[in-house]
C-alpha cells in the first residue's frame, strides 16, 4: 500500500508541476478577468459539476471573505447552491436574473459537456457575461459557445484521478493573486 500511496502523490506532484508550467500565463489572465470585473463593482458566479461543485463554493467563500487577511468581501454566488433542488430548466434563469452584463462567470467542468453548464454558458452568453472555462476531456459543446473575450483552461490532458486537485490548486493561486491584485498583499 505504501507504494501506491507513493505512486499516487507523485503523479499529484507532476501533475502539479505541469499545471505551473503550462497554466501559470492563462491563471494571471484568469486572475485580471476577475480582478478587474470586481474593482468596478461587478458580481463573480461560480458554477461546477459533480464534486467540483464544491470546489466553485470554495471560490466564492475566498472571494466573498477572503483567504489569508481580514477584508471587505467581494460580490461572489455560487450558482451550484442557489439553484440546488430545481429542475434543469430553472439554472439559466437564476443566472439570467441575478447577473448583469459586465458580471463574470466561472465554471469548473468535470468533461462530457454537462447539460446544466451547457445551460449556464448559454445564459451567460446571452446576458453577455465574460466567461472562465476550466475544461476538461469532451467538452467541446462548452467550449464551442465561448467567445474570444472569453478564457479556456483546458485540463484535458490530465488523468480524472487528479482533477480535483488541480481545480483546487488553480482556485487557491486565483484567490491568492486577486487578493493580491485589489489589495496589492503579500
């Protein structure tokens, strides 16, 4: 069991490594998206499939009452728990009432293009909001909507196993960078 134990951290550790590598540019771009929108008053929605739902959560509690410091918060929803218990119908339409045009929309998807964040990609683009997609494998029906103002962090080249892990490692480095971005912190 130790080895595979072993095994396992150390393919977090590459996995980690590569998402450094290969991510960091697209994170900062992420970083200013969601940085900027709040410095001029604009509202942040997040949105995750499966078990990522609670990581989209994590992001709004970082935004909302921040991470490291006491701070004011900032206007963060986490749409997986407003619209928890509807039908598939209704999530567009929690997003398309509470949000505005200049607001943000951030999704992490599991793959296989879900239907509810198909759902909310369209309402975003409707309510033409600037949408962050971190994508994984067979999302190309999420992908497809975006716009060139919009940004993509495709993790498909990742195993499932670390996924969550890496959404994880790329909220926490969003969190800490905006923080330090609105409040230039350490």
């Amino acid at each position: 069991m130790d080895r595979i134990l072993y095994k396992f951290f150390e393919h977090i550790i590459e996995s980690s490594m590569i998402l450094g590598d290969s991510f960091s540019d697209s994170i900062q771009v992420a970083t200013e998206i969601v940085a900027n929108a709040l410095l001029t008053g604009n509202t942040i929605f997040t949105v995750g499939q499966g078990n990522s739902c609670a990581l989209a959560q994590l992001l709004t509690h970082n935004l909302a009452l921040g991470t490291q410091m006491d701070r004011p918060g900032f206007p963060s929803l986490n749409l997986s728990q407003m619209v928890c218990g509807f039908t598939n119908d209704c999530n567009a339409k929690v997003l398309l009432t509470h949000s505005k045009s200049s607001d943000i929309l951030f999704l992490l998807s599991r793959g296989a293009s879900n239907t509810n964040l198909i759902q909310f990609v369209e309402a975003g683009v409707q309510r033409d909001l600037r949408i962050i997609l971190v994508a994984y494998k067979d999302d190309a029906m999420l992908i497809e909507h975006l716009r060139p103002r919009d940004l993509c962090l495709d993790l498909s080249r990742f195993e499932s196993r670390v996924l969550s892990q890496l959404h994880l490692q790329i909220i926490e480095s969003l969190s800490q960078l905006v923080d330090h971005v609105i409040l230039g912190e350490n």
